[in-house]
C-alpha cells in the first residue's frame, strides 16, 4: 500500500512541530543536502586516461574474462 501527501499537507505537520522538533529535522535535511552535494563525481581528465589506459591494455592482449569485470563492478556498487 501507498500514502500520499501534498506538500502543503507536509508543511502545515512540519509548522505543528514544537520548534525542537523542527530544528532537528532542518538538521537532517541539510545533512542530506551536503551528503548529496559531496558524491564524488569523475572528472573529464580522469574518463579519458580511463578510456587511454583500456586502449592500451587492449592494444597490449592485456584482457580478462568479463565474469570477473561484472564481479568487480557488483563489488564497488555494494561498497
């Protein structure tokens, strides 16, 4: 099952908090923010020398089972 809320019904719970309550949840939602703000993102330079690096393991035969690559990507998701 599935509740839904209107975002004006949200702000008048969150008005009805005692101020309290209301600067914890300010904390949490700027804590998320700043979580968000800060994912790490791969710069341009960092792609491309990935890219270069791959070419020239291709290039050179050096190459492995695409098992072991899926396993290693499922690894870092989970990370």
């Amino acid at each position: 099952m599935k509740a839904t809320i209107s975002l004006d019904s949200l702000w008048q719970i969150v008005s009805s908090l005692s101020l309290r309550n209301q600067k914890w949840l300010a904390g949490k939602l700027q804590e998320s923010i700043r979580q968000r703000e800060e994912t790490e993102y791969i710069s341009k330079e960092e792609l491309l020398a990935g890219i270069d690096a791959g070419l020239k393991d291709l290039k050179a035969g050096r190459m492995r089972p695409i098992e072991e690559l899926f396993k290693e990507l499922e690894h870092e998701v989970q990370d």
